[in-house]
C-alpha cells in the first residue's frame, strides 16, 4: 500500500495528499477554475463554507422532520395501547363466556 495517496477534496474538487500510515492531510492543492483562473483563494473558500452551511441546514431539516415522524408515531402508538386497554376494560365487565381472550387482539 502506498504510503502517500492522492485523493479528490469532496468539498471544492481540490486534490488532497494523504499520509496513510499517519493519517494526516499533507497538502491541499485548490482546483483552478478553467473559465475563472482570477478567482482568489478567498473566494473558493468562501463557496466551501456557504457549500457546507447549505448542508448542514439541510441536515437539520432532515433531522427535524424525522424527529416529528418519530414523536407522531410515539403519539400513535400510545392512542393504540389507550384503545387496547380500554377494550379490555370493556371485556372485564362482561361475564366470562369462555372465549379464547387473545381474540381481543386479533378481531
């Protein structure tokens, strides 16, 4: 395996030298546009940043909706068991007619 290999930077297309056996970054090497050679490092940087605040706001709305979900199906689940016991309250006051009581989950 070599020591040192080159990888493409998933954030600006730069390339990337990375030591394997430390596992470190070597160097960056920022990609230069073919059609805009005048655009400065800050600039790139600058794109990196608003690229990655982009993502991380859309991370949150994933999580927030998938939160929501998950509370909805809490909700669910606890008007489910309330319907449950409140059959089986229902059959305790009825006389006992001999059926199997595991029918009551299952009608």
């Amino acid at each position: 395996m070599k020591a040192v290999i080159t990888v493409v930077c998933p954030e600006c297309g730069g390339l990337l030298e990375i030591d394997t056996a430390r596992e470190k970054v070597l160097s960056h090497k920022i990609k230069v546009d073919a059609d805009a050679p005048e655009k400065d490092k800050a600039a790139l940087f600058d794109e990196v940043v608003d690229r990655v605040k982009r993502r991380k706001d859309e991370g949150d709305a994933l999580f927030d909706k998938l939160k929501k979900e998950v509370e909805d199906g809490d909700k669910r689940l606890d008007e489910l068991f309330g319907e449950v016991k409140k059959k089986i309250a229902e059959k305790k006051d009825e006389p006992d007619d001999g059926e199997d009581p595991r029918k009551l989950f299952w009608d």
